[in-house]
C-alpha cells in the first residue's frame, strides 16, 4: 500500500500543479474579460469593444455618436476631447491640435512637417535635437510630442470603451495605415504604452476592413478563390487593396476561410482633407473680394476665421456630394462681419481636378504588386467618407472598368469591426469562430555586410553583400533565420529595406531613412576560443516580423558541432529519463512535437497558394541560412530544415543531410549527451559516435539609424505626465460635481420652502433661517466659490444638509405613513386569522404547541396596542416637531411579527402527519374526520358476497386525496385476491356519492 501510495505522489504533485496553473490563467482573465478595438482615422475615430453578452459593439461617446473626432485641446489648466474639442477649435484653434497622426515618426527635415506647418500655421513646432522630432509648442509651459497627444487619444478611447462596458479594459487592437513604416508603426506603440494600453496588434486599417468583410459573409467563401478589390479614400489618405478569400486547410481547424493580402497601393496625400482645405482656401478669396474695398485684414492670418472657414468647406463638401450647389455662411466670420457665397459642385470639382486624376493611381499600384489584372477582380468594394465625393466614383468606375461599386459595406465602422474581432480572436477570455487572416509585407527587408575576401593569392578585397529577409508581399507575421558562416571574430552586420523604386520621389522623400539598424555583434571570436575542437556551424540571426509588421532581432548565436562516443546504457538511461519527464507531462521530446508546439508562426511562413514569388524567396533564404555569405562562392549543400521559429530551427539544423540529428533536441548547456530514440543492441553497438551540438549566445548591440526611440526615463516622464492630467482631469471633475451638487441643493431646497407639504411641518423662524443662509451660501458660491476646492465645496454642502436635515426628515415621514401603516394593519388582520384558525384545529390533528399560539396572539396584541398608543401620542405633538411615529419602528414591528407567523406556516409544512390507529386486521384506518355515517358503513360492512380482506377499500384513499397534504397516512391497498385495476375502479364509482353528500 504504502508503495503505491508513493507512485501515487508525482501524479498528484503534477495534478496541483496544472491545477494552479489554470488558476492562473483564470486570475489573468479576470481582468480581460473585454477587450476594445480603436480604429484610428485622420479626422475621426471609432471604438468597438467585446465582453461577455455585448459581441461586437461600436462604443458611443458621451454625444451617444458613433464616431468621435480625433481632436484635442490643450489648455494650463484643462483638457478637451473629441466633440468639446472641436467646438473648441474655433475658440482657441493654437491649442486645439488635429491630424497630428501624420507627424508620427517623422524628424524635422520630412516634406510632411513642412506641408502640416503650411497647412496650420496656428501651431508652433519645435524640434528634439536628439531625436530631430516635432513638438507642438502650446505655450511657455506646455509641450507635447505627437505619441503623448496619440496617448492622450488612446486614453480617452479606452475611457469611452469603459463607461460602455461598464469594466476596466486593457486590452486593444489598434488600426494602423497599411503605409507605416517600422519608425511610424513603433511610435504607435510607445503611444499605447504611455496610455497604460496593452496592444495584442496593430492591425492594418485595410486588413481589418477585409476581415469585417469576410466575417459577415463567411458563407460566401469556398474554395473557388475570390478576389475583392476595397478602395479606401479617408480624411487623410487613400489606399487600394486587392484581397483573395478562400477556403484553405489547417492543420488545427481544418477547413477554414482565409483572406490573403496579394496587393496594396496607396497616396499618403489624397484625401478629403485636401479638398476642404482647397474650397476653404476658395471661400477665403471670396471673403477677401468681399471686402477688398474696406483696407481689411487677409482672412488667412486670423487663425480663428480659418478654422472657421475649414469647418464651413468640411459642411460645404458634404452637401454638394448630394446637391449641385449650396450656399455657404458664416455669421461673424472676422470683425463682426457675416459672410455669404454660393457654391456649386463644379466649381468644387475644378478645385480638385488634379486631385481626381491620382485617384486611379492607388488601384494601378495594387494591381502591379498583386501581379494581377483587372479582369480577375470581381469586385470594387468603397470604403472611406471621401469616396462618397460623385467625382471620385466617376473616375473610380472609369478606371476599374467596371458596371458599378460595391457599397455593401459600412464604410465608417468596418475596419474598427474587423479589429474587434481580432482582438477578440487574440484574447483569452474568448473564443471565436476562426478566420486564417496573411497580411503582406509592404516594405521589403534585407540584410547588408560587409567583410574581406581573397580574389587571388596575396590580394584581399572588400566585397558588399545583400540578401533579402522579408520580401515585397510576402506573408507575414514569421521568423527568419540568416547565418554567417565566414566569421571568426566580432563583425557588423546592417538592417536596410529593400527595393523600394514602386515609391515616386516624393514618396520616398516621405518615407524617411531607408537605412533600419546596425548590429555590432561581441563575443564571436569567444565562442571560437571557447569551443576549439568544435566545428562551426555558423553565427545565426534569429529574425521576427510580429504580428504588428514590427521587426525584431530575438537573438544571435554561435553554433558548435562535434562527434561523441557515448555507451549504450548512458544513452538508454538518458533516453528513459527524458520519456519519463516528456511523458509526466503529457508530451514527448521529439522535435515534431516541438515544432507543434510552436507551429503558429511556422504556418505564417509556408507560401500561400496563388503566391508567385514568395516559393522562390523561401528557397533562397534556406539556402543563404547555411551557405557561405558570400557572393561569388560555391555554396555548400543547402539543409533542408527551412526557416522554422526558433526552437525548430535548432532542433532541425544538419549538415550534408544528416537524419539522424534531426531526432537530437537543441541545447545550450555546456555538457551532457543528447537523449535519442531507443534502438536494438545490435545497433546501440554499431552506433558509438553522435553529434552533440553547442550554442553559444553572442552580445548585440543595435543602432537605430531610422528613428531612435525614446529613451526610457524619457519615456517613463512621457507616461507620468500623462498621468498628471489624467489626474487634473478627474479632481476638476469632481470638483465641478460638488460645485454642480451645492447649487442645486441650493436651488430646490429654497423653491421647496414654499410648497404646503414643508410649510405644513415647519414654522416661518425655521424657514426664514433655512433660506437667510441658503441665500448666504450662494452668495459665496458666486464671489469665492470660483477658487474653493472640492473639499470647501463639499464641506459648504454637507452643512446645509445639517440645517435641513430635520425639516426633510418630517416630510418623508409623513409620505412613509400611510403605506408603511396601511400594510402594518394588513399584517395585524391575517395575523389574528391565522391564529384563530390554528386554535380551531382539532387535538388529535394539532400541530402547534399551545406556547407557539400564546406567544403568536402576545406578539399581535403588544402590535395592536403599541400602534394605537404611537398614534394617539403622535396627534398630540405639532407638525413641527420631531415624530414619534417612525417608519423604521413601523416596519421593525412588522418584521417581528411576520418573523412569528413564518415560524409557524414553516412548521405547518415541514411537520409529518400523525399515524392513525389501525382495526384489528390491521388493514384499516380510522375514518377521517370530514367522513359522513353512510361512508363509515360502507368501510365496515363489506358487500355480499365477498370477504372482508377482499374488498377493495377506495373510500380512505378517496378522502385522503382531498385532505391536506399531511393530515392522512396513505392507506395499505390490498387483500387476498384484489388488484389495483379493482380499486380503482371502486373509487371511481363512490366518488359522485361521497360528493353529493359531503
């Protein structure tokens, strides 16, 4: 036993442990039971959250709309969002910032700051000079970089997704333009984190859009592959995506849809902002002409007119989208004069002719990238407020040759659906429905070194070397792994994107710095050093492109091989421990489970079906991943374990085809052999020497040469002075609150001195020194309560209450009266009726002891006399002193009471019936007491003919069906020769008689 007991212990230890791990796991989602999605817009944003009971919602803001304009006002002492904001930018437009998203990632010398400085000269930009990136300047004391205004957004958002979810939220995806770059995509990310956000993804706005698309018509996809081609035209920008769904097969689901990302192309200019600013531009010359004869001021140096005139052309663009012509008005424009001038549409549309003409270039890059053409679309799908300008369609549907577009979508909410739904697939606490989602790499991705070689004897030379690590297109998220296997000694190695000619010159311009990071690697002549009698098999770089399209360098490491004889009963031993422990935890060492394991980045890097170039691009990566890096040479074999995630990319890395290694673990131990499979003796004996690998991990040092981060103290000052005013923000809340709270109470309670019901139970002293410092107080609220803190104001608050604490206290007494009597009355009279029919129950059947019923009827009469003594006490005394006659003591006599009554129906129900006494036979009960003579004799005298035990007795059972539950014993049916069909049959028959006579 005792054995058995200790075989018993390990599973048991096993069993707590997963126990507390799902407890664990259980914790952590108790805090991300909803999660949020922010699709971030140009000029408005949108916000969907998931909970428990609530799939898929979009959030309402504190305006019940469904979007909320990307608008923010910095003021010393305040802060305003969204709608507030945008009221507020005609007021004070120097610190009301909007589209600042296009200054994220962007340093000083960019294009886009010059054309942001001209577009709002109101905004005084100012530059980091370690970092050379914008500030906007509000005043002397504030200053704000464009990821602390983004945080500022983001927190905002998640405050609105709380009120909506009624919980704390964390957890968020958040959209992102397809056209970000690494430094761009990053800022977002550092912007989330000082909102105190946990980002599961940034999700490109064009991929959410398609996955919304593909969701709510999962039916519609099969295994015919469906290409869709979504035109995006925003505030900001306009992009073009070509989209292929299809139903393909998963190793973990099965069939499932999948979307595939085959072509994007994009114009980061070309939006419906820049046609507001050209017809608010129109409407200021008209202004200007208007009073060209009055030596005014240009209207284009008043920032407030501007801003204005900008909120008139965004109506203005809006009503001719459906109207040829409008007239546009401003009451007050600039120096208390009103402005009025009609507009038509084809004025609207001469303004932005050359605009329309780019409007086909988008779809021309997608095509070209998709390597596609347009008689292999199936359909053009609109999405973005812009592409509701008729231009726009007209061009559109010219350009794509098509009968018409596609407008079955929602075209404002869909990409912040599609993020939701993300989320919601990222996080733990839900479960959905899968969709395969492969997103394409925009931005092309290589690897550049430099290093010596030999041409011929005695001349050395250096020779450049490019290889691509993520190419135009191809999928992503996935892992690469490139290795070095010419080095000895510490190198440099440089991370640079790639081709980037489908960019014009502007464009590129834009874009910024093509040159990503420089890696400078330590400790590789070490590991040389450390391991001499080892082969090397080179110095690999483990790369990651996440699901956010961010890169990351996980590690490098210096790969050491070598032979080792090992005996047959070590290796035994070796392998049995290793099963032993793989096993107790339900799974095994071999290097397919491994790769299982970490299979969902291993699935992202197999090319997609319909994919051209990225096969070919595989097979060059494997074979740069152990070639020699070097142009020019004969590279050995390539091996043949591809581009795995890490773990596989160790457990599978061989040279010249070895199998045998490919069932061998990696290990970064410094000893000890590898476990292998078990084999026979005979080949135990024939085997005496294996592999036995060595990695070593070597020292990176990155240079960020795009963009460099900030720093992490500056990042931490970032996170607390957004903290700060979140903090300024809710004291002035409540603040306001109790400032709110005191005027009202002031307010209702001086008109409530004048109504009869508070007239009646006060006198006119009372009241006259109720209202004198009623009066006081809001005469202080309006000279010093300007500069009184919440605690002064709640204090001023507390202590009128004190005054009126007892003129209220007697007219809520008054209005209690009546009902709260009423029901006391109610309870007194079923009360009494109980008890009189408790009394009236015979001995024999008396369930309640003659202590129960005394204490009932004490319990009524103390009632009874104690409600006829309060109100007579209480006609005495005046309506204006304090009440005897208390609410609470009318319901705590009635709580006393009922109390009482419950104990005795509880006992009426639970108690069993007495036995009743049994005749000689012991066949038969007594008759019960509602029995008539004639029954009784029909129960003692048995008919002619039959027995006494023979006769079917129906009567008992009879009454006892109509008794009370609980007064009778069921009978014993029976006697020789009856039988149930009799019996029944029996009491059917005497039932009408028993009726009429009862």
């Amino acid at each position: 036993m005792a054995d058995k007991v200790r075989r018993q212990r390990p599973r048991r230890r096993v069993c707590w442990a997963l126990v507390a791990v799902l407890l664990a796991d259980l914790l952590a989602l108790s805090d991300t039971l909803a999660v949020m999605s922010v699709d971030l817009g140009s000029e408005s944003m949108k916000v969907a959250i998931v909970k428990p009971g609530v799939p898929m919602e979009i959030v309402l803001n504190k305006e019940s709309r469904r979007k909320t304009p990307v608008i923010v006002t910095l003021k010393e002492n305040e802060r305003f969002f969204g709608d507030s904001a945008a009221s507020m930018a005609i007021k004070n437009p120097k610190a009301t910032l909007r589209y600042f998203q296009h200054l994220l990632g962007k340093q000083a010398d960019n294009p886009h700051v010059a054309l942001y400085q001209a577009r709002f000269p109101e905004h005084e930009l100012t530059f980091d000079p370690q970092r050379q990136t914008v500030h906007f300047q509000i005043s002397s004391q504030l200053q704000f970089s464009p990821e602390e205004v983004l945080g500022m957004v983001l927190n905002y958002s998640r405050s609105l997704a709380e009120d909506f979810a009624e919980q704390p939220i964390k957890d968020a995806v958040i959209t992102v333009p397809v056209f970000f770059n690494q430094a761009e995509r990053r800022a977002v990310l550092q912007a989330a984190r000082m909102a105190g956000l946990k980002v599961l993804q940034l999700i490109n706005d064009n991929t959410a859009t398609a996955l919304s698309y593909g969701v709510f018509r999962r039916k519609d996809i099969n295994t015919t592959a469906q290409n869709i081609m979504f035109y995006d035209m925003g505030s900001g920008s306009t992009v073009c995506t070509i989209v292929t769904y299809q139903m393909v097969k998963t190793k973990e689901a099965g069939m499932q849809p999948q979307l595939q990302i085959r072509g994007v192309g994009f114009d980061r200019t070309l939006g419906g902002l820049e046609m507001e600013l050209r017809l608010r531009e129109r409407l200021a010359g008209l202004f200007n002409e208007q009073r060209k004869g009055q030596r005014a001021k240009d209207v284009r140096e008043n920032p407030r007119a501007m801003a204005k005139l900008l909120r008139e052309a965004n109506r203005l663009k809006t009503v001719l989208s459906a109207n040829a012509d409008h007239m546009a008005q401003i009451e007050g424009l600039m120096d208390d004069v009103d402005f009025k001038a009609k507009v038509t549409r084809v004025e609207f549309e001469e303004l932005c002719a050359d605009l329309f003409e780019r409007v086909p270039g988008p779809v021309q890059q997608a095509l070209q990238s998709a390597e596609m053409s347009l008689d292999e679309i199936e359909q053009v799908i609109l999405v973005g407020g812009a592409t509701r300008v008729p231009r726009v369609q007209e061009v559109l549907l010219k350009a794509v040759g098509k009968e018409e577009l596609g407008k079955n979508i929602n075209a404002d909410e869909a990409a912040a659906m599609g993020a939701v739904y993300q989320a919601a697939a990222l996080s733990k606490a839900f479960k959905v429905k899968p969709f395969v989602v492969r997103d394409a790499v925009v931005y092309p991705i290589l690897v550049e070194f430099t290093r010596e070689v030999e041409e011929e004897p005695g001349i050395h030379s250096l020779k450049h070397n490019k290889r691509v690590l993520f190419s135009r297109m191809g999928p992503y998220p996935q892992r690469k792994v490139i290795t070095f296997n010419r080095y000895s000694h510490d190198f440099n190695f440089h991370i640079n994107y790639g081709d980037l000619g489908f960019l014009g010159p502007e464009d590129l311009r834009v874009f910024g710095s093509q040159n990503l990071t420089t890696v400078k690697l330590k400790g590789v002549g070490d590991s040389f050093k450390k391991y001499p009698d080892y082969e090397s098999k080179g110095i690999k770089a483990h790369f990651n492109l996440d699901e956010s399209g961010v890169l990351s360098l996980d590690r490098v490491e210096s790969v050491f091989e070598t032979l080792v004889e090992d005996s047959a009963e070590e290796e035994s031993t070796l392998t049995k421990l290793g099963n032993t422990i793989s096993s107790l935890f339900g799974g095994g060492t071999t290097p397919d489970a491994k790769e299982n394991g970490t299979d969902t980045v291993q699935e992202e890097e197999s090319p997609a079906e319909g994919s051209k170039d990225e096969p070919g691009e595989q097979v060059e990566l494997k074979e740069e991943a152990e070639a020699p890096v070097e142009d020019g040479s004969q590279p050995p074999p390539p091996e043949p374990k591809g581009d795995a995630t890490p773990e596989g990319e160790k457990a599978t890395e061989k040279e010249n085809g070895d199998k045998s290694e490919a069932q061998k673990p990696s290990e970064k131990a410094e000893a000890g052999p590898e476990g292998v499979a078990p084999a026979p003796e005979g080949e135990k004996k024939q085997k005496p020497a294996r592999k036995r690998r060595m990695v070593e991990e070597i020292g990176v040092e990155l240079v960020v040469l795009d963009l460099p981060d900030l720093p992490e103290d500056k990042l931490a000052q970032s996170v607390q002075k957004l903290q700060d005013l979140t903090l300024r923000d809710l004291e002035k809340q409540e603040r306001e609150k109790a400032a709110n709270s005191l005027e009202a109470f002031i307010f209702e309670t001086q008109d409530k001195l004048y109504q009869p019901e508070y007239q009646e139970v006060s006198t006119e002293e009372q009241r006259e020194e109720i209202s004198g410092k009623l009066s006081a107080a809001s005469t202080w609220l309006e000279d010093e309560g300007v500069g009184a803190t919440t605690v002064m104001l709640k204090e001023k608050l507390a202590e009128l209450r004190k005054l009126c604490q007892g003129l209220f206290f007697r007219v809520e007494e008054r209005k209690k009266w009546p009902e709260r009597l009423s029901a006391l009355d109610n309870l007194l009279n079923h009360s009494s009726m109980f008890l009189k029919g408790a009394r009236l129950i015979p001995e024999m059947d008396q369930i309640f002891t003659e202590v129960e019923m005394t204490t009932l009827e004490k319990v009524i009469n103390e009632t009874w006399a104690w409600k006829n003594a309060t109100l007579a006490e209480q006609a005495k005394l005046p309506a204006t002193e304090k009440p005897v006659l208390l609410s609470k003591d009318i319901e705590a006599k009635m709580m006393a009471l009922d109390r009482e009554v419950q104990y005795l129906l509880n006992k009426a129900k639970f108690t069993k019936p007495r036995p009743r006494p049994k005749d000689k036979n012991g066949t038969r009960a007594e008759p019960p007491l509602n029995a008539s003579a004639s029954d009784q004799g029909e129960k003692v005298i048995p008919p002619a003919g039959q027995t006494e035990d023979a006769e079917p007795i129906s009567e008992p059972e009879k009454v006892e069906t109509g008794s009370e539950p609980g007064d009778t014993e069921p009978l014993e049916l029976g006697g020789p020769g009856a039988e149930p069909e009799q019996k029944e049959q029996s009491t059917g028959q005497k039932r009408p008689l028993k009726n009429d006579e009862l």
